[in-house]
C-alpha cells in the first residue's frame, strides 16, 4: 500500500440506499481510492424504520453501484450489527472492515465516537438532502406515493421481488407500543 | 400421524391470559387436533406491559384452560423470548415447538414473519376483544378498577398468590424514560 | 394450593428421552403431585451429545409419557437454555417454571447449584442406569446398532419421522477441533 | 464478620455521580459498616441519558468520596450491566458483589426487584433532590448553564478532561427515532 | 434475474484463504454466474485456530480473487458470526446473504444444515487438498516453516504487514485449557 | 493528574486470589501510584477452573491486600466478563476501567492483545510461581491437601464461610464431556 492509496469509510444504514446514498458514494470516490461501506444496525429488519435484512441491503447496494458505473473493485460492503455497549461500536467497525484511513459521516453521534477513538472524521456533502431520504422514501411507501423516483431502478426493482412495500404496509399496521410512538411522530 | 391430524400454532404474550385467550384456544381446538401455545416475549417480567415471568404466566395458562375443560393433552405451552434480529424469530418458533401446520395470528407483523417463512397463516375471530384484552387487565389493576371480570377464577387465584397487583403499581411508580412515554400515551 | 399439593422438579437434556427417562417420571409422581420437567441446554441441537431441538425434545417427552399413561395434566414440559454465567442458572429455571417445591437430580453440579440457592434437593433413584443411558443410545444409533430397544415406541418413530439416525451420522463425519477431541475420547 | 458488621448495597447509574450521590454515601456510612456501590446499567455510555463509560464513573465516585474524606476501605464499587431478563438482574447482583445484609433504594422497580428476593429493603433520605439530580446536571451541561454547582469539584475535573460536555452536545444533536422522542419530552 | 442466472453460496472460516481456497471460487464460478462466499465464524480471531479478524479475512479474500483475476463483480464476501443455537445458523446466513439458488460444501455438518433446511446442496472438487489447508499454514507459520508457498501473494503480504505470524506464535505460547488440549492433539 | 501519576493495569482471573497475587500486587505498587486490577472471566463461577462468583473473588481480593497493608485507596478492583469477540476484549477492558498508562502482564495473549492496541505491556517479575499457583491451589482443595499454605488468611476464612471446598469437589464430580477432558488432562 503506497503512501497515496486512501481508503475511506461511510456508514448509514440504508433502509433503503437511495439516489442520494449513490451520489455519496460517487463523490467520496473522487477523495479516496476505496470505500468501505458500513451496512450499520445489520441485524435489524422487518421494522418500520429498518424493513430490509442486511442481505436485501448489500444486494441493493451492489446493483445500484453497478448502475451508475461504479465497480465493485472500488467498494466493500461491510455488515455491522449494533453494539449493546456503544463504546464497543467503533472498535467492532475497526475489526470488521480492511483498514481505512478516514471516516466520513455527517452524524454526531458516529462523529463523536470514530473522534474519541482518534480517527480523522469528515464531513460529507450531501446530495438534495431535502429530496432524497431514507425517511421519504418508507413515506412514499407507505403512503403509496412516488417512492421509486427516489430510488436506483435496481432498487425498485429488488424491492418488487421481496415484496418490500407490502411487507411495509403490514408492519405499519402492527401495534407495539413503541412502534405506535413512533408513528404518531411522523404525523 | 395421519393424513387427518393437524397441529396449530397460537402466538400471544398472555400479560395475562384472559377469558378472550381461553375462548380463542377452545374455537382454534374445533379447528385442529393439537395447538401449540407459543408464549412470546418469554424473557420479559416485572415491566408495565409485561409484568409476569414466563414460568408465572405457564402456570396461569394451564389452569385456565384446565377450568374451561380444556385437556391439556390437546395443546403444548412453548416459551419463545424476542429475537434482537427479527428475521431469526420464525426460526426459532420452529426450532422450539413440536411440528404445526398452521398459524393462527391477527398480528400483522407476526403474520408477515410467517407468511414470508412460506407458512399458511390463518386469522382468528376474536371473541369480545373490544372487552377482554390484557392491556385493559393490567389498565384495571393499576386503577384499582374490576379486573378479575375478564379472567379466568384461576389466573385471579394466581394473580393474588404471587402479588401480582401489587408489582404492577410498583413498576408504574417508576420513572424511566421509556416507561414514562408509555404511561403518558394510555391517558 | 393446599399444603398437602407438592410440585417436583426434575432437570434433563433428553438427548433423546429414553425409557429409563420415562421411569423416572413414573416414579417420581409417586412422590409429588405435578412434575416440572425441564429440558437443559435447550438452545442445543445438531452436535453430537446433542443431536435434537428443544421442540424435537418436547415432543418425544410428552409422546412417550403419553405411551405409558402418565397424563399431560401431571407434568410441565420446560425448556431452559444454559446460562452464560452458571450462577445465574438457577434463578431462570426459577423464572421459567411454575412454583415448585423440592429438585431431584443426581448430578453433583445441578445439586450443587440448587442447593446454594438454597433448594430442597432430593437423589433419584435410577432405573437400570448401566442400560439406559443417552449416550448409549446415540452410539448405538452411530454404530448401526439396536438402539430402539433403549427408546420407547414413540420416541422411536419421532426419531424416524425426522431423519434423527442420518443427522446424527452427519454430524459425526465433522472435524471441528472440539469435536474430534470429543469423538476420540469415546473410542 | 462479627453479629455487628453490615454491609449495604445502594444502586444508581451516577450519570454522573453529584453532591446529592455523595451525601447520600455519606449517611448511608452512618448505618452501615460498609457500602456497595452498584454502578447501574454500567454497558450504557455515550447516550444522552447516559453520557459516561463505568470506568469513567467508577473513577469519578472514587474521586468524589475521596474528596469528602470516605476512605474507599468503607465502599466498593460494582458495575452490574442491565439484564435483558428482569428476574435475572437481583441474581446478577448478588453474584457481583460482596455479600450484603440491606438493600437502600427509593426507586419503586428496584425495591420490588429486591423485595421479590426476600432482601430487606429500606429508604434513603435524600439530600435535596430538587436541586442534585443527574437529570438536572445534564440538562444544564446542554444548555451551557452552572452545572459545576451541583457536582464535586473531582467529577467537575474528570468530565473537563474527558470531554463530556462537548459529547453530551454532539449526542443531543444526533437524531435517531427514539433520542428525538426523548429530547421533545424534556422541552 | 433471468431463469439461467444462478447464484451459489460458499462457506468457509479462511483462516486464511488459502491457493486451494482461490481454486475454489475460481471453479465454482464456471457453475454459477455470481457466488457469495460466506466468512464463518467472523467473530473469531486471535485464537490458534482462528488467528485473523473477519477484516482481515475480507482484505484478504478481495486481494486474492484480483489477483488470479477474479472479478468483484462475480463475488460477494458476507461474514457472518456463528450461532449459540445451530438451528438458527443458515437463517442467519440467509438473512446476510443476496438470494441464493445453490450451496457448495464438503462439510457434513454445514452440508446437513443446508439439506434440513431444503436447500440444493452439491460438493466441491477440492484442489490438491493434501497440500492446501488452513491447518496446515497455520502449523508451518508456528513452525518456521515455508507458508507462503501455499498462500497467493497477496495474502503473504498483508499478513506480514499486520504481523501475523508473531501474532500467532504468541498465541501458541498461552496456556488456556482449551488451547493446551488443541495444541496436543497437534503433535 | 501529574505528569508524575502513573496508573498501572494488572489483570488475572484470580481463582482464587493468593499470596503470589498479593506479592505482584504489593511490587507493581512501587513502580506505579495506583493499580487497575483486571477481574477476568468476570461472568464464570462454579465451574472447576472457575469456582468463584465475581463477587467472592472481590471480596477475596480487598481483604488480602488489606491483610498486607496495600490500602484500597491504591488499588481498583474492575471485573470484566469474557468478549465472544476477541478483538473486542481490550477496548471492553477500557471502557470499564479508569485511565491506565502501562499494562503488567505474563499472558502472552493478553500482552499481544493490548500490543495491538498500541498499549506500553511490560512484564511481572512472579513470586516463586512454582509454588503459588491457583491451579495448584485448587489442586490440593481437591486432593484435600493443605491448600491453606498458599492464600492469605482472610481469603481461607471467606472459601470456608462460601463453602469453597465443598462446592469445587461437587463440581469434580460432575461429569458433562468438556470437563472429563479437562480433568483426564490434569493427571
């Protein structure tokens, strides 16, 4: 590894990965010269805020990369589950993925952390925020409005195959306490 | 096992099990030869919305079901706890309980789980539910209202043994955050 | 629950459950009025010394008590996972049974713990030890063997229904380190 | 341990530990002969309601009773990590700590916990409750008010060196579902 | 997905991935179009039998594969941890994973998992299995003896740049029991 | 804290503590000001390489240095359980520990582990390790030998009062697979 090879690191949990993710994804590949990708809260799914498995989600990613030209070679995609104890978190990132150099991620929280564990942290640029969001997206889902606009046509389309929106639909109808909680947020 | 016989799957929390619980067993036992009892949330006690252990709560079922004639001979009681990752859960219930056939759920996300595990999912006609659920239970004890109306005299019997009225009050008097939000939403 | 009504406990993996198992039971109702059963190291299945699920376990317990007529109202079937911590092994069979009044067991570490935790422990009187044992029955089963005559009828046909023999066989061809110690030590 | 020697067990999460936590040590020292100091869900850091590591806290107690001349030979300090089970928590710690004769708890959920096991529960008179409070010194950390009044000046120094005022900030502006919950309560 | 799109699935520990390993994939990859290659047992490292991080597996895997000129389009690198209950561990994996249509093994146990679970499930030609093992790099790196031979290139390099071979020269000199049991079966 | 302060990290699983400890523990005092005592394997007891709770072993601890004359005041008693993961086990240890400058250790995996970590390890001069030994200790408990010779008088007088004898021969006596090959290795 030359001086002048970088690696970077981006995390979210891309429930679903949007046009915006891939937007990230194309820019930070003009910083660095590999990216790996931290497919965060990967054991959650088959909840309002986090429909898809981890499976679903590196397919997803994958083809959407694929779409817009960006080679596989040029990416990992890396599963982490959360961490009961989030000072444990950032070390299992670290034993989790090949070496990186720096962090990306306009979070706090995950900024905080990767900086108390003295990583270099930067700041992503993000692209339409306003538009594209992950939020919007199960919105639009739910709502039956426009969803796949926002989205990757390979990522419509896995989400044909799964059955994603009706599996959402179904959730939303669920009554846990907490999920009640957060849905009335969103009204 | 012949050709004939057929097992169902019931899931619940029973928190507790009431006259709305006895009366679903006995119509499901019209429907099937056997019926397995799955006891979900099985980790969880002493919490406003769960406050029996599973071990309390088998108990309370047993008797219940031996009361309104119920053989048990006709049903296994199957403790399952939550599973962190959603998609495992389906797994487990199998892994834990005898052989079925057929689920019999009204819970849309219980019933997404199954039907995505490619089991035949079957609704439940309710009986009384605008009466007898055991949110408006644990809501009577804590009120000091007419709780023992809604469940069988046996799991009343137990109820009074172990202080189970007592516990609730207790726990409402505590201040998590996350309890305090529950306890706002029921007013 | 009158003063004169005595619940036992009586701790098990039923790897499988065998006719001295069944014995057990027998005898055992002779001095108690209900029996928890609790079927140990539940999580296990698919290893060597623990070839079957809980839900296989449960369903060849209940069978063969059912064969030689002792009726499901006299027992409680309990399954119990190992605990990562052994001193918190006791307080969760506590918390997954129904009240009981006094162990059996002749397992010095079993014994051990309940009696720390200050329990009424009581021997069992083994029926023909030296020919009924579970680890006999699955060498039995690996060296092509009679092992049905250990089993009752039903446990037998269980076992055949899922394939139990063919498993057991495949999991001994593995040669993961802990396993082969295992393996050689038996020879 | 003669017939007079007693040992007291007094549970808190000490985010962080205050004047009020110290007083209440400090009575508690006249009752008893010795002290254990529960550090409560001691897995949590970096949240919002639970800002420090439990070495972080264990070091701030230690600094704190040493600072109002409590020789650390009269407590000891015993992180014991939340219990996803409930019922199993007193057993978690009874088996971390030194044997205790009293449990000093005014929180409702751990009095019924410990009353549950048959341990003597008593109360603590607080010291001022309206003005030291965790939640309070939190709170004023975020909104950049005097929150060096309520503390030691040890815990003061410890929290400057660690930066937990600016964490304390970066995780209020983080956004997850349930944080957000949080925060909106709190206004 | 067209009806000749064939996905197959490739499970492993790669501790570490091995020239018999890169024959593998590259053999496999004439029977399917993509193949997801499963890193078992990811939670595992700096053990003797399992010396390397799933990060490290990941670098090395993606090196290897590029350089016998492997693309990473026809692969997908899942690591996934193993289960406390066996029952669980291909939902899991499936969970992980892109949808798949076949499994490759030559291990019974995993091999008997698949089948219990209805998957496909054919056996791999190994490649020169007598000289390319896990086991057997792992001895000559103990012994001083010449483990590059058997490794591509690039995995030499990366496990001389995190120090690998003194990582696990002084994880032999450790005295747990168990290793002492493992380390003997060796001689 | 001083340029001059130096606080050290010294971690054992101490079953049970013995005059050996005490010694390191007596020397290590004079190269720093303050010691982290590392309680490993915090979460094992009543098995026969680990008999004593966490919570025993604490109390084991404070009362043999107290014997000796180390006051309290210059030492942290931190108990930390096992990671699953072994490249989570050193941030866990510092998550849970007050700062520390230098790690003493002979274990050569704990050495490369918090080498890895870019921690300063230096190694422990041992106190005649031929013959203080908690191996040998246990030993001579089982084989009723003067075990007595070996401990500091308060930590005999806490295994007589817990019934430490007792419970390690009972649990000699058990026989699950593991711990016959563990205890056929001994003789």
């Amino acid at each position: 590894m030359t001086a002048r090879f970088k690696r970077g690191l981006y995390v979210g949990r891309f429930q679903p990965f949007h046009r915006g993710h891939s937007e990230v994804v194309k820019g930070l590949l003009k910083k660095v010269d590999e990216l790996v990708v931290v497919i965060g809260s990967s054991q959650k799914s088959h909840e309002l805020e986090n429909p898809f498995t981890s499976g679903e989600r590196i397919e997803m990613i994958r083809a959407s990369l694929d779409e817009i030209g960006v080679s596989p070679s040029k990416h990992y995609l890396i599963p982490v589950p959360d961490s009961q104890d989030h000072s444990l978190w950032v070390p299992q990132v670290v034993s989790s993925s090949p070496f990186f150099d720096v962090v990306y991620s306009n979070e706090p929280f995950t900024r905080r952390l990767f900086k108390e564990a003295h990583f270099t942290v930067e700041s992503i640029p993000f692209f339409k925020r306003e538009i594209y969001s992950a939020t919007e997206v199960r919105k639009r889902m739910m709502a039956d409005e426009d969803w796949r606009a926002l989205l990757p046509k390979s990522v419509s389309e896995i989400i044909d195959r799964i059955g994603g929106v009706e599996r959402l639909r179904e959730l939303e109808m669920t009554d846990s306490p907490l999920k009640r909680v957060l849905r009335n947020k969103r009204k």
